[in-house]
C-alpha cells in the first residue's frame, strides 16, 4: 500500500492537537510527520520524582499489584480511546476488592512495555500476580514466574476497551490469586483499529517512553497530584 505523505502530516497534526488539549502539550512543534517527531520532539519535559518512595516487595498473599505506565495521569490523562485513567484505574481496583482481594499502585519508570510492566509487577506482588497498565490503555495480567511474554490475558486493542472490561480485567487478576479457574475476557476485536490508531499510538508510546527514569525503578503511586 502506497504510504500518503500529505495524509501522515494531517493526521499527525490533528493528533498533537488532540494531545496538547489531552494534556500531553509538546513543547515544540514539527510538520515533517510522525519520523521528525519521534527524534526531534519532546512531548513534555521529563517530570522530576524527587522524594518519591520506591515501591518495595509485598507479603500480603491477598495482594495484586498494579503497575500503571511512566506517564499515567500526569502527561497523559485519557487512554487512547478517551477514558479517563482515573476511571480506569478506580475501575480494576473495584474488580480486585469484589473478589476480596487488595491492591496495591505503583508507577513503572523503567520500562514502557506492557508486558515487562505487567510482570514487574507480578514480581513486586505478595501473591505473585500483577496487572501492566500502560496509559494509552494496554493492559496485561501477569505471573511472577512466567517469561515475558508468556502472560496470563493481554488486552492490546485499548480503543475498544471500555470500563466494564477493565473491571473484570480486575476480577480475572483476583481469581488467579485465589487459584479459581478463571474464564478468558471475551474482547471486541476490529483488524481496522490498529491503522485508525497507529499515529495517535505512536506519540502516546514517545510521550511515556520519554518520562522514564531507570534509577527510580517502581515508586509508590496513589494518583494524579
């Protein structure tokens, strides 16, 4: 297929646009398309977590821990399909505790992959398992003792995720604490999404890798401040 230069610029235009009243404001701009972008622009300056508590190993065998992406609620507030992160959030955590189970948030610096977020996470957890949420919306469930990408539920087409599936995102994690047999989110799939969204993608995934700061690893997050 024949790539629209032309077209790319549009849509990269109205995506920093849409970003920039999102919340994700680059700081400078560019109208040679998404490439000059990537290497020349920074969304937002990289935020200083200067006293923050690095997030330390759980024993409560109750526990799931959350492991929310770089830029989660501070650079950017919606996932890629508009849902406010805190609702989001607020939502998996509900599905956690009406299993009777607890969670526990922290903020991954160190990684913007889903799945690395996710079991790092797990890793963290006093029960082994963990959930990866990155702030466009990705969201895995993972194991402590399972490869990378040998997860226990990947959810990667976040545009068409909507609340009540991160909720039970939030169930499902609660279950394989419990050792339940646990029933795989049925997911609406769309083989269209991944173009529509491609653009808008990229500069979320640009916006959270640039907020990474390997030396703080995990810190402890209760929110937006």
């Amino acid at each position: 297929m024949e790539v629209n230069e032309q077209l790319i610029q549009a849509i990269t235009k109205a995506v920093v646009e849409q970003l920039q009243r999102g919340g994700a404001q680059p700081t400078t701009t560019s109208s040679s398309g998404p490439q000059s972008l990537a290497g020349k622009t920074r969304m937002r300056p990289k935020r200083s977590y200067e006293g923050a508590v690095r997030a330390k190993q759980g024993t409560d065998p109750k526990e799931v821990v959350i492991g929310v992406g770089a830029a989660f609620q501070t650079e950017i507030t919606k996932t890629i399909g508009g849902i406010p992160l805190d609702e989001v959030l607020r939502n998996v955590k509900a599905g956690i505790e009406e299993e009777g189970m607890v969670s526990r948030v922290v903020k991954v610096l160190d990684t913007s992959d889903v799945g690395f977020m996710a079991l790092q996470a797990a890793k963290l957890s006093g029960s082994g398992i963990g959930i990866g949420i990155q702030s466009k919306g990705t969201t895995v469930i993972h194991q402590k003792d399972l490869y990378p990408l040998t997860n226990l539920e990947l959810f990667p087409q976040a545009p068409l995720m909507d609340l009540e599936t991160y909720r039970k995102i939030g169930r499902n994690a609660a279950k394989y604490v419990k050792g339940e047999k646990v029933t795989p989110i049925e997911c609406t799939n769309d083989p269209m999404v991944r173009a529509k969204f491609q653009v808008k993608a990229a500069l979320m995934h640009i916006i959270e890798t640039e907020q990474l700061d390997p030396d703080k690893g995990m810190i402890v997050w209760e929110g937006a401040k």
